[in-house]
C-alpha cells in the first residue's frame, strides 16, 4: 500500500478570506486601541506595520496572520486571548457599523 502524498496549499475553490471573522477581529482591535486613546497611526508603529495594513485590518478587509495577531496584542498590551475572545464575543453578537 502506497502512502498518499499530501498537496501543499487548500482545495481548490475554497478561499482564505471570511469576511464575518475578519470584520469580528478588526472591530475588537479597534475598541482596544480606542478604549487606550492610541491614534491609529501610532499605534500601527508600536505593532511595526503600516498604517494602512492596520486601517485594512480594524475595516476587517485583511485576516492577519498569527504572528501579526501576537504583534497587535503586544502593541496594546493584552494577550492574543483577550483579542480572540473579544472577536469571538462580536461574533456571536454582531453589531451595525
């Protein structure tokens, strides 16, 4: 019996973007960074990226990656956690903007 190969990447047709979670997490990132009066522009330099990948990021047109999930919850000093549960927390309850 021959061991399967495995296939780098996902199966075809399915897409790496969902939009519900990425809006969830950018709403989190933004009452973080609101709640501690950080300008966005500041604030995407103390996480060490641009200004508009942050903007993308907090409008939910961009999923970060983990490592820029650990770099924005080090940015406004709380654990990646609390970031996830407060994304989890606009999931379940979603709210017009």
């Amino acid at each position: 019996m021959q061991k399967p190969t495995i296939q780098p990447g996902r199966p075809a047709g399915t897409s790496t973007y969902e939009s519900a979670p990425a809006m969830a997490f950018g709403q989190a990132v933004r009452a973080a960074r609101v709640a501690q009066a950080i300008a966005q522009d500041e604030f995407a330099a103390l996480a060490g990226i641009s200004r508009s990948h942050m903007g993308k990021i907090e409008r939910g047109e961009h999923v970060p990656t983990l490592p820029l999930i650990l770099k924005i919850s080090m940015a406004l000093k709380i654990s990646a956690a609390e970031l996830i549960a407060a994304t989890e927390s606009n999931l379940r309850n979603p709210t017009e903007t």
